[in-house]
C-alpha cells in the first residue's frame, strides 16, 4: 500500500468521522429541542396543578363557612318550631 492510498483512507476516515459527528450534533439538538418541550409541558403541568389546589383549598373554606351557616340556620328553625310549638300548645 503506497502513501496515497492511505492518505486516501485517511482522509474517507476523517470524512466519515465528520459526518456521524454532524448526525450525532444534530440529534443531540432535536433531543435537546424535545426535552425543552417536555420541560415546558411539565411546568404547564405544575402551574395547572397548583392551580387546581388553590381551587380545591377555596371551595373548601367556602364549604365550611356554609356550613357554619346551615348549622346556625338550623338551630334557628328548631328554636323557632319550639317557640310555635309553645303558642300551640294549651296551658
């Protein structure tokens, strides 16, 4: 093998070599760009998530504060039907 068959090799070596390193850059980039999307959904996710929690926690002081009402309410109807209960009833 004389020197310019293997300069040759040598330079379809470094050409091959250059190339799967572009494909493999440029792989890596698409990944890269995919997990970004990813990461963008997941915040999304958490934003939607707390969101949600911050509903829930309201709806359920607004669910307490009602019923504290509704208990104060019904022992107004039972103090009020004992009230007419009294006028009812002969002495």
């Amino acid at each position: 093998m004389d020197s310019v068959d293997v300069q040759n090799q040598l330079e379809s070596l470094v050409e091959q070599i250059g190339e799967a390193t572009l494909a493999t850059t440029e792989t890596v980039d698409r990944f890269a760009e995919r997990v970004d999307a990813l990461v963008n959904q997941v915040q999304q996710q958490g934003y939607q998530i707390f969101a949600l929690s911050d509903a829930v926690q309201t709806l359920t002081e607004a669910q307490a504060e009602s019923l504290k009402r509704l208990d104060r309410l019904t022992n107004i109807l039972e103090r009020l039907v004992a009230a007419i209960e009294q006028v009812n009833t002969p002495s």
